[in-house]
C-alpha cells in the first residue's frame, strides 16, 4: 500500500471514531479531542469540516440536508468547540428480522449440542439478548450427556447399549459399536455396526437419539442374537424397519403433496410445473414409504428401485389385510 493510500486509510478510521466520540461528549474543544486521541489538532479541524459532507440517501437516493452531518458552526469557528447538532443514522436501531431471529435461534440450538458448559452459557446469554428465544437447555434438550457418551466411545470404537424403538413403533436392545454422532435436518443420529451380516461383515445402521433410551457404555461385542429376545420378531424382521444410511430418493410430486418436498426443506416458488421431480436425501425409509402411501397418485418414487419396491410391497400388503377385512364382513353379515 502507498503512502498516500495509508494516510487515508488513517483519516478515513479517525473520522469513523471520532463521531460517535463527539456524539457521546457534546461541545468537547478541539484541543481535548487531539490529546485524545493523539492527532494534529488541525487534523481534527479538517476532520469536522468535513462532516458536513458526509452522510447517507434519503428515499430518493439523494443526500439532502437532512441526510448529512451537521455541527454548530458558529461554536466551532468561535470557541473552537465540537457539537454534532444531526448524527445521521446513528440512533437508528438496527433489528433483525423474524427470519432472521429464526435463523439464530436454530444456529445457536445447534451449536449448544457442540459446546461446552461455559461456551453454551454464553450461547444462552446471547440468544436472550438477541430476543429470539431461549436456547434449549443441555445440547439439543436431553441429549447432551448421551452425546457426550457416543463422542467417547466413537474416540476409542466402543461400544454403547440402548433400548430402541423404531419408527413403527417396534421395540429392541441394541448394542452398537459408534462410528459417529450427527445431526441431520434438526435431528441427531447415531451410526455404528450393529451386529454382523450373513457373511460376517459388520453391518452398519442409524438411530435417531430421539428413539433410544438407557444408553449406557456396553464392554461386550455387538453380535446378531443381542438384536431383540424379548420379542419373536425375526432379525429380518427388525433390519427392515431400522434406520439405514440417508439415501438420495428421485420424487415425482403432484400439487396436492407439495408438503412432502416442503418437509425436506425444497423451496417452490409460484410458478413451478407441476409434477415437479427433485432429488431428495432420505434418512428413514420406511417413515418415507408409509407418508407415500398416503398419498396415493400424488407422490411417485423414481429412483432407486429398492424404494419403489419398498412401497409396491406395503400397498400389497394393505392390499391383503383390506381383503381379508372384506372377506371376513361378509362370511359375518347374515343371509337376505
């Protein structure tokens, strides 16, 4: 940087502190204000001259007067005092907006889940100064501990054991060697190995937090059988309604479902074409198959064909069980 370039750069930061320095002590002399601040006290003098000049647009992006600085002149010349008589746009008070408050709100839930105890204080302090409500207490509410437990078994691949109950309502032991804790689109889960498959690779699965409960550091081995004794339910049965990978789905959607891409955070604007296709990442697949089932014709997977086989299977099975319902009814209803 030149010279010159520097020297302006230096009055140019001058100037920015010395208005609100003069704001908050009114008719200061100009003696006072070079001893304060360590400048030429002719400096200041072209400082202020200055003021007058600056300022910001108005409605009608032109700087009139009542947009620029302005000083009592008559005691600058005269006594060689420094009053700012219009200090635009300084007692403006800047506010967020509700989006915006929304948006630090959920920024500082989030970060509260990854902060420690002192930081996370300091992370409620602000939210309740920023106004847009309270950060919830303990990382994300009740999960910290829990957290903080799957952080430390993930740091040396242990191994935790949970109560588990899935998304259709299913209920099982788990023991799960941790890989990793995330969030994902507001909720926290847990991925790890689950036991071993036919060919005694590990076989990976997710949970969400939510669902787990009595979490506890666990000194045995996940194997297959510690999947669920309590219950006759097949491993099959269980691996197929766990919580897998997120898996990127094709969706065709009809007007009538514009909520489904909605609830993945997709923005449509007033002039889409509907049916409109998207890409979407998928966390839980059953919970998918059951909200497309509900809305037959309006919602189509594409892609991946395991999906589309997924749904096809579940409206054959409701398919069955209604049947079966109507063939009952009848064998029941008496003879006209």
């Amino acid at each position: 940087m030149s010279d010159q370039s520097n020297a302006a750069m230096q009055r140019l930061g001058f100037a920015l502190v010395l208005v609100p320095w003069v704001v908050a002590n009114p008719g200061a002399t100009v003696e006072s204000i070079s001893e304060w601040f360590d400048v030429p006290a002719e400096q200041v003098r072209d400082t202020v001259r200055m003021l007058p000049l600056v300022g910001v647009p108005g409605d009608s992006a032109a700087y009139d007067p009542g947009n620029l600085f302005d000083i009592d002149y008559d005691d600058f010349e005269l006594n060689d005092r420094v009053t700012i008589t219009n200090s635009v746009g300084l007692n403006h008070v800047q506010r967020f907006s509700t989006a915006e408050l929304a948006g630090l709100s959920a920024a500082l839930n989030y970060l509260a889940a990854l902060l420690p105890d002192e930081r996370r204080a300091a992370a409620t302090r602000l939210a309740a100064r920023l106004g847009g409500g309270t950060v919830t207490a303990r990382s994300e509410g009740r999960f910290a501990e829990t957290i903080a437990l799957l952080r430390a078994c993930g740091a040396d691949r242990g191994a935790v054991e949970f109560d588990y109950t899935s998304a259709s309502g299913h209920r099982s032991h788990r023991t799960v060697t941790v890989e990793r804790v995330r969030m994902t689109q507001g909720i926290w889960y847990l991925s790890g190995a689950d036991g071993v498959d036919g060919a005694g690779l590990p076989r990976r699965r997710t949970f969400r937090l939510d669902r787990m409960a009595a979490v506890a550091r666990s000194e045995r081995p996940p194997i297959a059988a510690d999947h669920d004794q309590s219950t006759s339910a097949s491993v099959d049965t269980v691996s197929r309604d766990d919580e897998a990978e997120p898996i990127t789905v094709t969706l065709e959607v009809q007007a009538e479902a514009a909520g489904v891409l909605m609830a993945f955070g997709e923005r449509l604007t007033d002039d889409v074409s509907w049916p409109v296709r998207r890409l979407v990442r998928v966390a839980s697949v059953p919970a998918l198959v059951r909200h497309v089932s509900s809305l037959p014709g309006r919602v189509r997977i594409l892609a991946p064909a395991s999906v589309r086989e997924a749904v096809a299977d579940h409206a054959r099975r409701a398919l069955a069980v209604s049947a079966d319902a109507e063939l009952a009814s009848s064998d029941e209803s008496p003879d006209e």
